[in-house]
C-alpha cells in the first residue's frame, strides 16, 4: 500500500526535473535533459538524430560519442517508448565500449540509466545494485552534484520499497551537500522528499514542517507549479490531520494558482480535493459545482484516476440530495471507469511482468560483460607482470652484456698492456744480448789484441835496452821505426776502442749539424796521406764542390778515418784509393773505392757485426781487431744511413754509406 501511494505521489512531482538547474556538470544535464516533461522534438525526431549521430561516430571510429549516442538511444526508449528491451539493448552496447575503453566516469550515468530501467519494471533490487555501482564510481571521482543525484534515486527506490529510514538517511545526506551543490530547487525537493516518507510514517507535524520548507523554498525561487503541488500536499496533510478549515485553505489558495496555470491536470486534483472537503461537510452543491469541474480538468488531461475520484464523489453526492438519475448516470461511469482502470492496472502489471522478464534474460549478458571485463583485467595484469618480466630480463642481459663488454675490454687492455711489457723485455732482452756481446767483444780485444802490440813493444825496447851497445845505427833505426809503427797501430787501436766504448756508455756527444762532405774527405786525405805515401798508395777525393750533408761531424769524420785507414791497409803498393761523394735524391752517397786484395762473400758476410769476429792482417802486414767497421755501421746508423760493401778479391772493394742531405 505504501508503496503504492508513494509511487502515485512521485509520478507526481518526483521527476529529475527538479535538478534540471544543476547545468554546472554537462553530463548531469545532458542526462536529466532525457527525464524532462517538455521535449523540444517528437520521439521519432530524437531517435533518427541519435541513430544518425550513432552511425555517424561509428564510422569516424569515435567512441566516446558512439557511446553518448548509444545511451540517448535507450534513454529516449526508456523515457518515451518504454520499450525496454531496445533501452536495455543499447545500454548493453554502450556499458561495453566503455568498458573496452576504461571510461570508468562515463559508465556512472549507464548504472543510473540501468536503475532506472529495472525501476521502470518494478525490480528495485536489481535498481539498487546499479546505483550502487555508480556510487562506486562516483567515490572515484567525488562530483558532490553527481553524488547528489544517486543518493536521490536511492531515496525514491528505498521509499518504494518500504524501507523508509533507509530513503530519509538517503535525504538527509542529500542536504548535507546542499551547500556544495547551491541548488535550492535540490534543497527544496528533498525536503518534500523528506516531507513524504513523514506523511508515510504517520509522523504528520514533521511531515508538515519539512512541506512548508519547501513551500518557502519554491515561493522564494518563483516556481509556480510545485509551489501549487506542495499548497495541494499541504492541504491533504491537514485533511489527515482533521483540520478541514486549514486543509480548505491550502486547497483553495492551491485551485487558485493552477487556475492561473492553466494546469489541467493539477486543476482537476484541486476541485476534487475542495469538492471532496465540502462534501465531507455535507455541503453537496458546493461539493458537486468542484466535482464537475474536476471531472472536466481531468477529462482534458486524461487522468483516469481524477475521473474516477470525480464520479464517484459526484455519484455519491447526487445519491445524498437525492437526484437518483444523475446518481445512475455516474455510477454507470463509475463501473466503467473503474473496470477501465483495474484492465489498466492489470495490463501495466502483465507489461512490467514480461518486461521484467526480458531484461532478466538481458542481465545475463551485463553479467557476462562483467565476467568478461575481469578475464579482460586479469588478461591486462597477467601481460602486465609478464612485460615487467621481459623488462627485467632485458634490463639483465643488458647487465650482462655490459660486464661481457667490460670484461673484454679490461682483458684487451691488460693483454696491451702485456705485449708491451713483452715487447719492452724482448728489446731489454737483445739489448742484453748485445751487451754481452760488445761485452765479450770488449774483452776479447782487451785480452788479445792489446796484448799482441804491447809484447811487441816490449821486445823491441827489451833489445834496444840490452843490445843498444852491439846495435848498429842502421839496426837500431830499423827497431825504432818497427817500434813507431806499433805505436801507431797500438794508438788507432786504442783510439777506436775508446771511441767506441763512448758509444757505447753513450758518453759521446752527438751533434747533428750542416756540415761539407768535401771538407770531411779532405781532411781525412791530408790526414793519412803520409801513411799511404809510404806504401806508394794514391789517394784522389773526387768530391771537389761542397757538399751540404746534416751529420755529427766527429762521428763522421771517425767513419772516413776508419774505411780510408783500412782501404790503405788492405792495398797493396802501387794501389789508388778514390773518396768520392755524390748526391742522390735525399741523400748523399760517400764511398771509398781501393784498388786492394778485396774478399770473398763469405767474408763480407761477417762484417759489421759485433757477434762474430773477422780480422785479418794487412798488406803490410798490419794488425787489426775487427772493431772498426762495426763502430763505422753504429755511427752511420745513429745519423740516419746505411752503410754497405761491394767487392772482388783481387781486384779491390768499396764502401760507401749514405748521409740526408
Ligand atoms: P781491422 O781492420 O782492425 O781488422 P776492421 O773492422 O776495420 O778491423 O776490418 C775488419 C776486416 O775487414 C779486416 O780485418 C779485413 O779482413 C776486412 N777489410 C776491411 N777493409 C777492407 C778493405 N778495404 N779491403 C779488404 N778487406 C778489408
């Protein structure tokens, strides 16, 4: 029964249009704008718009107005057609784009859409469910004007359901908000809300105090019509209440403001309620002049359940004056009306049945959508964890190969590093090698080679000492001038060895410079001139033009020394020696020719090195150590050139080096 009445009482007033003020949130308006008595277009109109723009999105790929259009199409079957199946079709579509796309804030208003729709067939559990769902959503987002509207939906469900604490907790949460909303025709409405669920609960002065509130509220906002309804509320209160002189005012002032109105359906409630109050005071003209006029109000605005009201009270009335034809009359219409509306009723009953029974059957596929989209969740986390998997595993082997790369580098650095060493104790190695060589080279020429000369010179001067007497002077000229020559032997001996032991120790002073090659083969001629004169030897310098040579002048003149002194050694008398110096490209080539006993391969092949040792006498017989070529390559090489033989034994041979120019 409560529900009942309370249902009645809600189609009444308690449409969404009292939140048609709250455009602060577009989505809201858009959304309530669905609810709204007045429609700017027929339904026909609204549904080939929305198919167009459905289409239209669909083929541009934008989902988020394929979506809107989606739920303006099962909000115009849902508020229009009530054919609920197309609503709950669409809202099936649209609840499953959002989903694939995660437009979590755009499913609230599908969950409002969808309570609505299981409101619409009498199924207030499965409403709620759905509110609940867009209060979850709503909690994620926390829009006060968004919560505002779900709390109130719950309020009505929860009224219609009987659970009237439940709708008033609902209420008052409402008004907790009113502030953040600053709506006063949201304050007002809940508190005619409120007003209600008192009536229902019996607790009339609350009832009466919340109504008036309200009044105050839609008087100061200048809203006619619900200001009208809640005198009418107020009016039927007292009626409750047996104050009918409070309730004839509040119904009459009520009449008033429909009349001007022109509220047809609101009219034939006033009359009826003033026509019912007179008759109640048995005032049965008075109660018929209202009743009649109610009758038409609610003929012209086809309100079964005012005409019904109207032609009872007028058959009964009729009946009490005692005008029996007229009270026939009404209680035929009164028959008819009422099998009129009970057909209705039962008909609206079977609909909401086997529309109920439709969208149960749809329910499956929103569970299935909603089973779906957790295997879709779980399939999202399980690529989720398996990516950050991959991501670990990559960022490892990157580790991995980075201290691959490290570790090869360092190797290839170290094994550098190592050659190095390698190399630099190779060379320390043959350098030792040939240390030991000159050192034994060294010792040798001490041990032997001085000593040869130096027992010669103590024999000569042994027999100048002990036979000076028995000696003739021609005798004793003879042993000074063998005693002279191995002085002279001894000297270029020592000379050399000291020379090259500076190399050596590297004492010796190197000093690259321009020097003429001319000069240094001059001189060396002047030098050893008298030595070859007295082996009747010929010495001719062919270099008469300076010759600009870059060297270390001692070194090279030491070199000339050395070649010229052997070429007079190993030539015997009568022989020529030629010096010659020639340029050729970058460099300058010097060369010794002598006319001598020259040598075989084999023994060219053992010259200027320091590992194995030749030396053989001179023509004269001269001694030699072995030591002068070897110190001529060392000092050739360290002013950057090559030293070199050629020869033919018996004809004679010819060395000659290179200088830089
Ligand atoms: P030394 O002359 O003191 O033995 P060298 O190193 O100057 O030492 O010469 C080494 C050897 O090379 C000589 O003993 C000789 O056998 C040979 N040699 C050098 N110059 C000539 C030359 N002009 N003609 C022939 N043989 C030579």
């Amino acid at each position: 029964m409560i529900k009942v009445i309370f249902s009645l009482l809600c189609l009444l007033l308690v449409t969404p249009q009292a939140f048609a003020q709250l455009e602060v949130d577009p989505e809201i308006a858009w959304y309530e704008r669905h609810f709204q008595e007045k429609k700017s277009k027929s339904v026909d109109q609204a549904l080939e718009e929305a198919t167009y723009d459905l289409q239209s999105a669909h083929r541009a790929g934008d989902f988020p107005r394929e979506i809107k259009s989606l739920k303006s199409i099962a909000l115009i079957h849902l508020t229009q057609t009530h054919l609920v199946e197309h609503a709950m079709n669409n809202f099936i579509r649209a609840l499953h784009l959002e989903d694939s796309l995660d437009l979590k804030d755009k499913q609230l208003f599908t969950f409002l859409g969808l309570a609505k729709l299981w409101e619409e067939v009498g199924d207030y559990e499965r409403s709620t469910t759905f509110l609940q769902d867009a209060l979850a959503i709503d909690e994620q987002y926390k829009s006060p004007v968004r919560l505002v509207r779900i709390l109130n939906e719950m309020g009505n469900i929860n009224a219609l359901q009987g659970k009237l604490d439940n709708a008033l907790e609902n209420y008052h949460l409402v008004l907790k908000y009113k502030d953040v909303v600053a709506d006063p025709s949201v304050e007002a409405k809940t508190l005619f809300q409120i007003a209600q669920v008192h009536e229902l609960q019996s607790k009339y002065s609350e009832s009466l105090e919340r109504y008036k509130e309200s009044l105050t509220i839609y008087r100061s906002i200048g809203d006619k019509k619900n200001e009208a309804l809640l005198l009418n509320d107020i009016g039927e209160l007292y009626r409750r209440m047996k104050n009918s002189e409070k309730s004839m005012a509040n119904h009459t002032i009520a009449l008033k403001l429909r009349q001007r109105l022109k509220d047809d359906h609101g009219l034939s409630v006033s009359y009826n309620n003033v026509g019912e109050l007179y008759f109640e005071k048995k005032n049965y003209q008075q109660a018929i002049a209202n009743l009649r006029l109610g009758l038409k109000a609610a003929r012209e605005s086809q309100n079964q359940i005012e005409i019904r009201k109207s032609v009872d009270y007028l058959y009964q009335s009729y009946k009490l004056i005692g005008d029996y034809r007229q009270a026939i009359e009404y209680q035929e219409e009164l028959a008819a009306i009422t099998e009129f509306i009970l057909n209705d009723a039962n008909e609206k009953q079977l609909l909401e049945v086997t529309n109920r029974f439709t969208l149960e059957q749809k329910e499956v596929r929103i569970n299935k959508l909603e089973t779906k989209s957790i295997v879709q969740q779980e399939k999202i986390e399980e690529q989720q964890q398996f990516r950050n998997f991959l991501f670990v595993l990559i960022a490892l082997g990157c580790v991995i190969v980075a201290l691959i790369f490290y570790m090869y580098l360092s190797k290839k650095r170290s094994n550098k590093i190592l050659e190095v060493a390698n190399t630099a104790v190779q060379e320390k190695n043959e350098a030792l090698i040939a240390l030991n060589a000159t050192k034994d080279k060294f010792f040798s020429i001490i041990s032997h080679d001085l000593k040869g000369p130096l027992n010669s010179l103590t024999s000569f001067s042994g027999l100048l000492i002990n036979h000076s007497d028995s000696l003739s002077k021609e005798e004793i000229k003879m042993l000074a001038q063998d005693l002279d020559k191995s002085l002279k032997n001894l000297f270029a001996l020592l000379e050399n060895l000291l020379e090259w032991s500076r190399s050596q120790t590297g004492n010796i002073e190197f000093k690259p410079e321009v020097i003429d090659m001319m000069e240094v083969l001059d001189v060396n001629k002047s030098l050893l001139e008298a030595q070859a004169a007295n082996k009747q030897i010929a010495i001719a310098n062919l270099c008469v033009t300076p010759l600009r040579v870059h060297a270390d002048k001692n070194s090279i003149t030491t070199v000339v020394r050395n070649l010229l002194s052997n070429a007079i050694k190993f030539t015997p008398p009568g022989g020529t020696i030629t010096l010659n110096a020639k340029e050729n490209g970058t460099s300058v080539n010097v060369s010794i020719a002598d006319t001598g006993v020259g040598m075989p391969k084999e023994v060219m092949e053992k010259l200027f090195r320091i590992d194995t040792k030749h030396s053989t006498k001179g023509t004269a017989n001269e001694k030699g150590t072995g030591l002068g070529l070897i110190l001529c390559k060392e000092f050739v090489e360290k002013n950057g050139g090559h030293i070199g033989v050629e020869s033919e034994v018996g004809k004679g041979s010819t060395f000659y080096f290179s200088l830089k120019k």
